[in-house]
C-alpha cells in the first residue's frame, strides 16, 4: 500500500502531523488501549459511540470553519433561492391580496408540495455536502492539512458521481414511498368509493413513509464511500447497503438526534431575530408587490444563515457514522495502526520518489488507497472480530 503525499511518520494513526501548517496535531486518547488518536483531541480514532459522534460533527465544522462552511453557504444559498423562488412563484402572488382561512384551506396541496420539494432539496445538499465532508475529516483524522482548496480538489475529480449518488439516495427512497401510496391516488383519480380510499389512505401512508426512511438509511453511506473508496455510483450504493446491514437501528437512531439537532437549531435559535424582523416589519398584511419582495428576501437569508450553519452538522454525522461503521465492520482502525507501526519500524526508509509534503490534492491518491476496502482479505482476516467480538461484524 503506498503512502500518500504528505503523510509521513508522524502524520499516521499513532503520530501527529507536527510541522504541517493548518494540521491538526492528534493526540492519545486516555483509555484507548494504548495509541488511540483523536482529531484535535475530539473525535477517537476507533469506533464511535452515538454522543461522539455528534460531539464530532460539531468539532469538524469549529476546527475546519473555511472548509466547511464555504462549500455549505454555497449549498444552502441554491436550494434556499430556489425554495423562495417557487413559493413565491406559486403561492405569493395569490396570498399578497388575501391571507385568510379560506385561502390557507384551498392552497394546502401547493403547500404541501412546496414542503416536499424543499425538503428534498435539503436532504440532496446535505449528501452532497457529507461526500466533501469525508476527504476533511479523513484528512484531519491523520493530522494532514485541511483547506478549503485541498478539500475542493479531492472532490473534484469525483464531483459528478457524488452528484449521481445525491440523486439516487434523495429519489430512491421518495420511490419507495410513493408505490405504496399510488393505489390511494389511483382510486381518487378514477372517482371511487370513499372507503377504497381511506383503507388505501390508511395501508399506504405508513408503508410508504416507512420504506423510504429505511431505503434513505441504508443508502446514505454512499455519500462519503464514492469520495473516500474512488468507488462508482453503483458500487458506492452497494457499499452503503453492505456498511448499514445489520446496523440499521443505530444508523437511524443517531441521524434522527442529528435531525432533531437539527432541525432546534435551524428553525428556532437561528432564525428567530430575522422572524422577529418580519413580524416587526411586515407583519400588517395586505402588503404590495415590493414589500412581499423585500418579506421574501428577509425570509431567506435568515433560511441561508441557519441552514449554512446546521448543515453541516447533518452532515458530518453521516461522514462520521461511514467511519464508524468501517472501523465497526471491517477493522479500519486496527488496520491502519498495523501500517503505521510497520512503517516506524522501517525507519529509515526514503519517502517515495515524486512524494510532496504539501497536503495532497486531485494527484494523492496514495491517501484514498488507504481507505479502499480489500474485501477478500476482510473476508480472510476478520479485523473487527479480534478486538471487538463478532458483534461488531453485525
């Protein structure tokens, strides 16, 4: 396996990246059985529990900030326009003149639509925003350097398959979710009996809305594992469903805290000078076009500024849970001490020739070799089995 650029002794699991400017020097986790390391001294490199796993989302986005916000205010700024814009387009013009029970009565399926659409809109960005999220955690994990120019450059080459992925993991489950209900919609298209539509109502719904949370669970790991694995679209999904198996309960656990996180800090804590802004302001009714304008623009900056920030959080938790579940599965973390040992122990031994010390880029994919599971010699060797017992293969 070759080292890659700009990871030398002291810049493995075991070291630190001393020297490095803008590393993050890792340290000895207390307790670790000898040699755990954390990134700068928050996220343990070993199998994370739920709280550290959240813990660490929030470390990513304070020790990274240029890294991690830039690309997530970029993110979040298109799919908050585009929201503004549509509700706008479809709702505003016809609610400026009148905002009365009535109205809120006869616009509740544009509504409701508008939900849906910002909601995927939302899950697509936060996928597209943990596959970056791998390489800078990975990188930070090791104490290499972490730039929002390093992290831009390690996604590049593997931006349109991150973009496939987003897709498929954001419709896949709304097509799980639909199939169950469209005997409902058939039934009020062809105008019949009530009851057909309330049992179809009553069966469909909850088998709909439970199929696509288990299809988005199982397949959300494919956001980080096409970056950091170089893996097909394909193949990051079947890595995904592979990496979730067995534990899909915890996987759905820890994203529904992250959501709940989420969704505090997004919609009420952030957002709540710029609501008091809009009550205080334009809050009367019955406003022309201009003030609906000035109202929407308001809205949606305040959208962008909590968003930009929670985001990442939703994010990193996904990138997080992929480590864990590497570590878990396949015994990443014991593999890549036994690499860093071997390599202290051939001490003198001359960097590869062409290596650079610069922290990577498109051209280290000595870096993502090491994240690239052989999976016969997991078969052969069964890491997370020696140090954790077979329940961490489940």
């Amino acid at each position: 396996m070759p080292t890659p650029d700009g990871w030398d002794e002291r810049a493995v699991p075991g070291g630190g990246a001393a020297g490095n400017e803008g590393a993050v020097p890792s340290e000895e986790v207390p307790g670790a059985g000898g040699g755990g390391v954390a990134l700068g001294g928050e996220i343990p490199f070993r199998p994370l529990s739920i709280s550290e796993m959240l813990d660490g989302a929030v470390a990513c986005v304070r020790l990274y900030p240029r890294a991690v916000l830039g690309p997530s205010v970029a993110i979040t700024t298109v799919i908050q326009v585009a929201g503004s814009l549509a509700a706008f387009f479809f709702v505003g013009r016809t609610a400026r003149d009148e905002v009365s029970p009535g109205w809120v009565v006869r616009s509740i399926g544009t509504q409701f639509t508008l939900g849906i659409f910002g909601l995927v809109l939302s899950a697509f960005g936060i996928v597209l925003l943990a596959g970056l999220l791998g390489p800078v955690l990975g990188r930070g994990l090791f104490g290499m350097p972490v730039t929002l120019r390093g992290a831009w450059r390690d996604l590049r080459p593997r931006l349109g398959r991150l973009v496939a992925v987003g897709a498929a993991v954001t419709l896949v489950p709304l097509l799980g979710m639909a199939l169950p209900v469209l005997p409902f919609a058939l039934f009020v298209a062809v105008d019949a009996h009530p009851a057909l539509g309330v049992l179809a109502a009553l069966a469909g719904f909850p088998l709909g809305a439970a199929l696509m949370v288990w299809l988005y669970v199982l397949l959300v790991l494919a956001a980080p594992a096409v970056v950091m694995e170089r893996e097909s679209v394909g193949g990051a999904l079947r890595r995904a469903w592979t990496l979730s198996k067995g534990r899909w309960w915890r996987t759905f656990g820890t994203l529904l805290l992250a959501i709940l996180v989420t969704v505090f800090m997004g919609f009420f804590a952030l957002r709540i000078p710029f609501l008091l802004v809009e009550l205080l302001f334009f809050g009367g009714g019955g406003a022309g076009e201009s003030q609906a304008l000035l109202a929407m623009a308001v809205d949606t900056v305040g959208r962008i500024v909590s968003w930009s920030v929670v985001l990442p959080f939703d994010a990193g938790v996904i990138a997080l849970l992929y480590f864990d579940r590497r570590m878990r599965r396949e015994g990443l973390d014991l593999e890549l001490r036994t690499r860093a040992h071997e390599r202290r122990r051939a001490n003198g031994r001359a960097p590869a020739e062409g290596a650079s010390h610069d922290g990577g880029g498109v051209e280290d994919e000595g870096f993502f070799e090491h994240w690239r599971p052989d999976l016969a010699e997991h078969a052969a060797t069964p890491y997370g089995l020696q140090r954790y017992g077979s329940g961490a293969l489940s």
